[in-house]
C-alpha cells in the first residue's frame, strides 16, 4: 500500500543529478537482494524488528542498512512507499532540472522508488493526485551512488558529502552515533525529510575505525516529531553498535 511520504528527500536526486557527469542511457548497476538471506545480518534484523514493534501498530517504520565493506544488508519493509517532504530548495532547482530528467537519473542508477512526478508548487499535477514518493531501499540506492562515487567525478562526490555532512538537522540517526566517536573522527552525513506526521532520514556513516555503512530509515504516524526522532536515534544506535563490534 502506497503512504505519504516527504519531499526534503527529493534534494538528494536532484543533488546527484546537478551533479552528474556520465550521460544518461547506460544500464542501470543491479539492485541489492530483495530482502534477507546471503550477506544478511539475522541477529541485527531481529533487534531491529523488535525495537520497531514497540512504536505500535499505527507507526509504520521502513528500514535499509547496507555495510560497504562486507554487503550485507538488512531490509524491513525497504519497499514500501512513502511520501517523501522537501524544501524550498527543490522547486528552484526543478526550475532547471525536470521531473522526467531527474526520474530518468533515478531508473538509470537503480533506484526507481524515488517517484518524481512533480514540483512542490505543481498544484495541478497535486490536485490530479501526483505525489512523490520514496522507499527505504530506492533511498539508500541514492546514497550509496553517492557513497560510492559510481556516476560522478571524486570532486562531485567530495562535494556532495561536504553538503550532506554539513547538514544542521541531526536529530534523528546522527543522533545515534556516540559523540565520542564523532570525536574521534567518523564522519556523518545525512538527509532529512519531515512534514505532518512524516519523519525520514538517510545517512552515510564513516566510522574511524570500521568500514562505512548507509541506513535509512523512513516512518509515518509520528504526531510528535520529537518521539519519532528519539526512536530513529535508537534504531540508529542499534545499527552502529552492531556494525562496529569487535569480530
């Protein structure tokens, strides 16, 4: 069943769409497994799930970890839509870069549950029902291009990390990150999204002394932000004491 989602989120594909070096038209990377099974982590999806089931039945929480290192990935829901929130920023930057154009990015590089039907001030396209949309594991596609630096130039890349490190909003998984490790060096950067009871975030982590990781985490039913945001910190912290324990 598809949700509302928010559009902060569409930054991101325009983000890496204004900086795309590589013509389009090109086959898109394969997707990562479809859920759990080789390269999967049990023990983390089991303390995931039940950190979730304690948000109760009318919080809907969507979940998708990926170890760049090893690539194992967890996926909870990671294909359920969601309505994704945005800022200003994305009307003006639609200006130049269409929704075909940036959707078209989005199917070519493996993520096609980023939907980008319109512009947030498209009130016809809103009216007629077109909303965009945004799944767990469509979202961490974006990121990992990103993380990963597959499409762009190393300046590009550099440059987008320098913006999402620089992000002031940190309420959500940078929160779980211990600050002693932010101390010691490992590196966040994350995107946001949140309108009316919508609470998402992206993160690539860099930790010092293990190797990155991306989580994304998408959730609906909050009517306090607040709440929704300590949970995801929680999950957050679950994810990076798991991924950077000692073997």
């Amino acid at each position: 069943m598809a949700l509302p989602s928010p559009l902060g989120l569409f930054s991101l594909p325009l983000l890496v769409l204004f900086h795309l070096t590589v013509p389009l038209g090109v086959d898109p990377p394969p997707s990562g497994p479809t859920g759990p099974g080789e390269g999967s982590s049990t023990d983390l999806r089991e303390q995931l799930e039940a950190r979730i089931g304690q948000e109760g039945d009318s919080i809907a929480i969507s979940v998708a970890y990926l170890d760049l290192g090893s690539g194992t990935r967890v996926e909870i829901a990671a294909d359920r839509e969601f309505h994704a929130a945005s800022t200003m920023k994305v009307p003006v930057l639609l200006e130049h870069l269409t929704p075909d154009s940036v959707q078209a990015t989005m199917n070519r590089i493996g993520a096609p549950g980023m939907k980008v039907l319109r512009g947030v001030s498209d009130i016809p396209a809103f009216e007629a029902g077109l909303s965009n949309r945004a799944t767990a594991r469509s979202y961490l596609r974006s990121l990992e291009v990103i993380a990963q630096c597959e499409i762009t130039s190393r300046e590009a890349c550099r440059d987008m990390m320098e913006i999402l490190e620089g992000q002031e909003f940190t309420s959500e998984l940078p929160a779980g990150i211990p600050a002693e490790a932010r101390a010691q060096g490992t590196r966040v950067g994350n995107k946001t999204g949140s309108i009316t009871g919508i609470l998402h975030d992206g993160a690539i982590v860099r930790p010092h002394h293990a190797d990155p990781y991306i989580l994304i985490i998408l959730t609906e039913g909050y009517d306090d932000h607040s709440v929704g945001s300590a949970a995801m910190a929680e999950l957050s912290r679950l994810v990076w004491t798991h991924h950077t324990a000692s073997p």
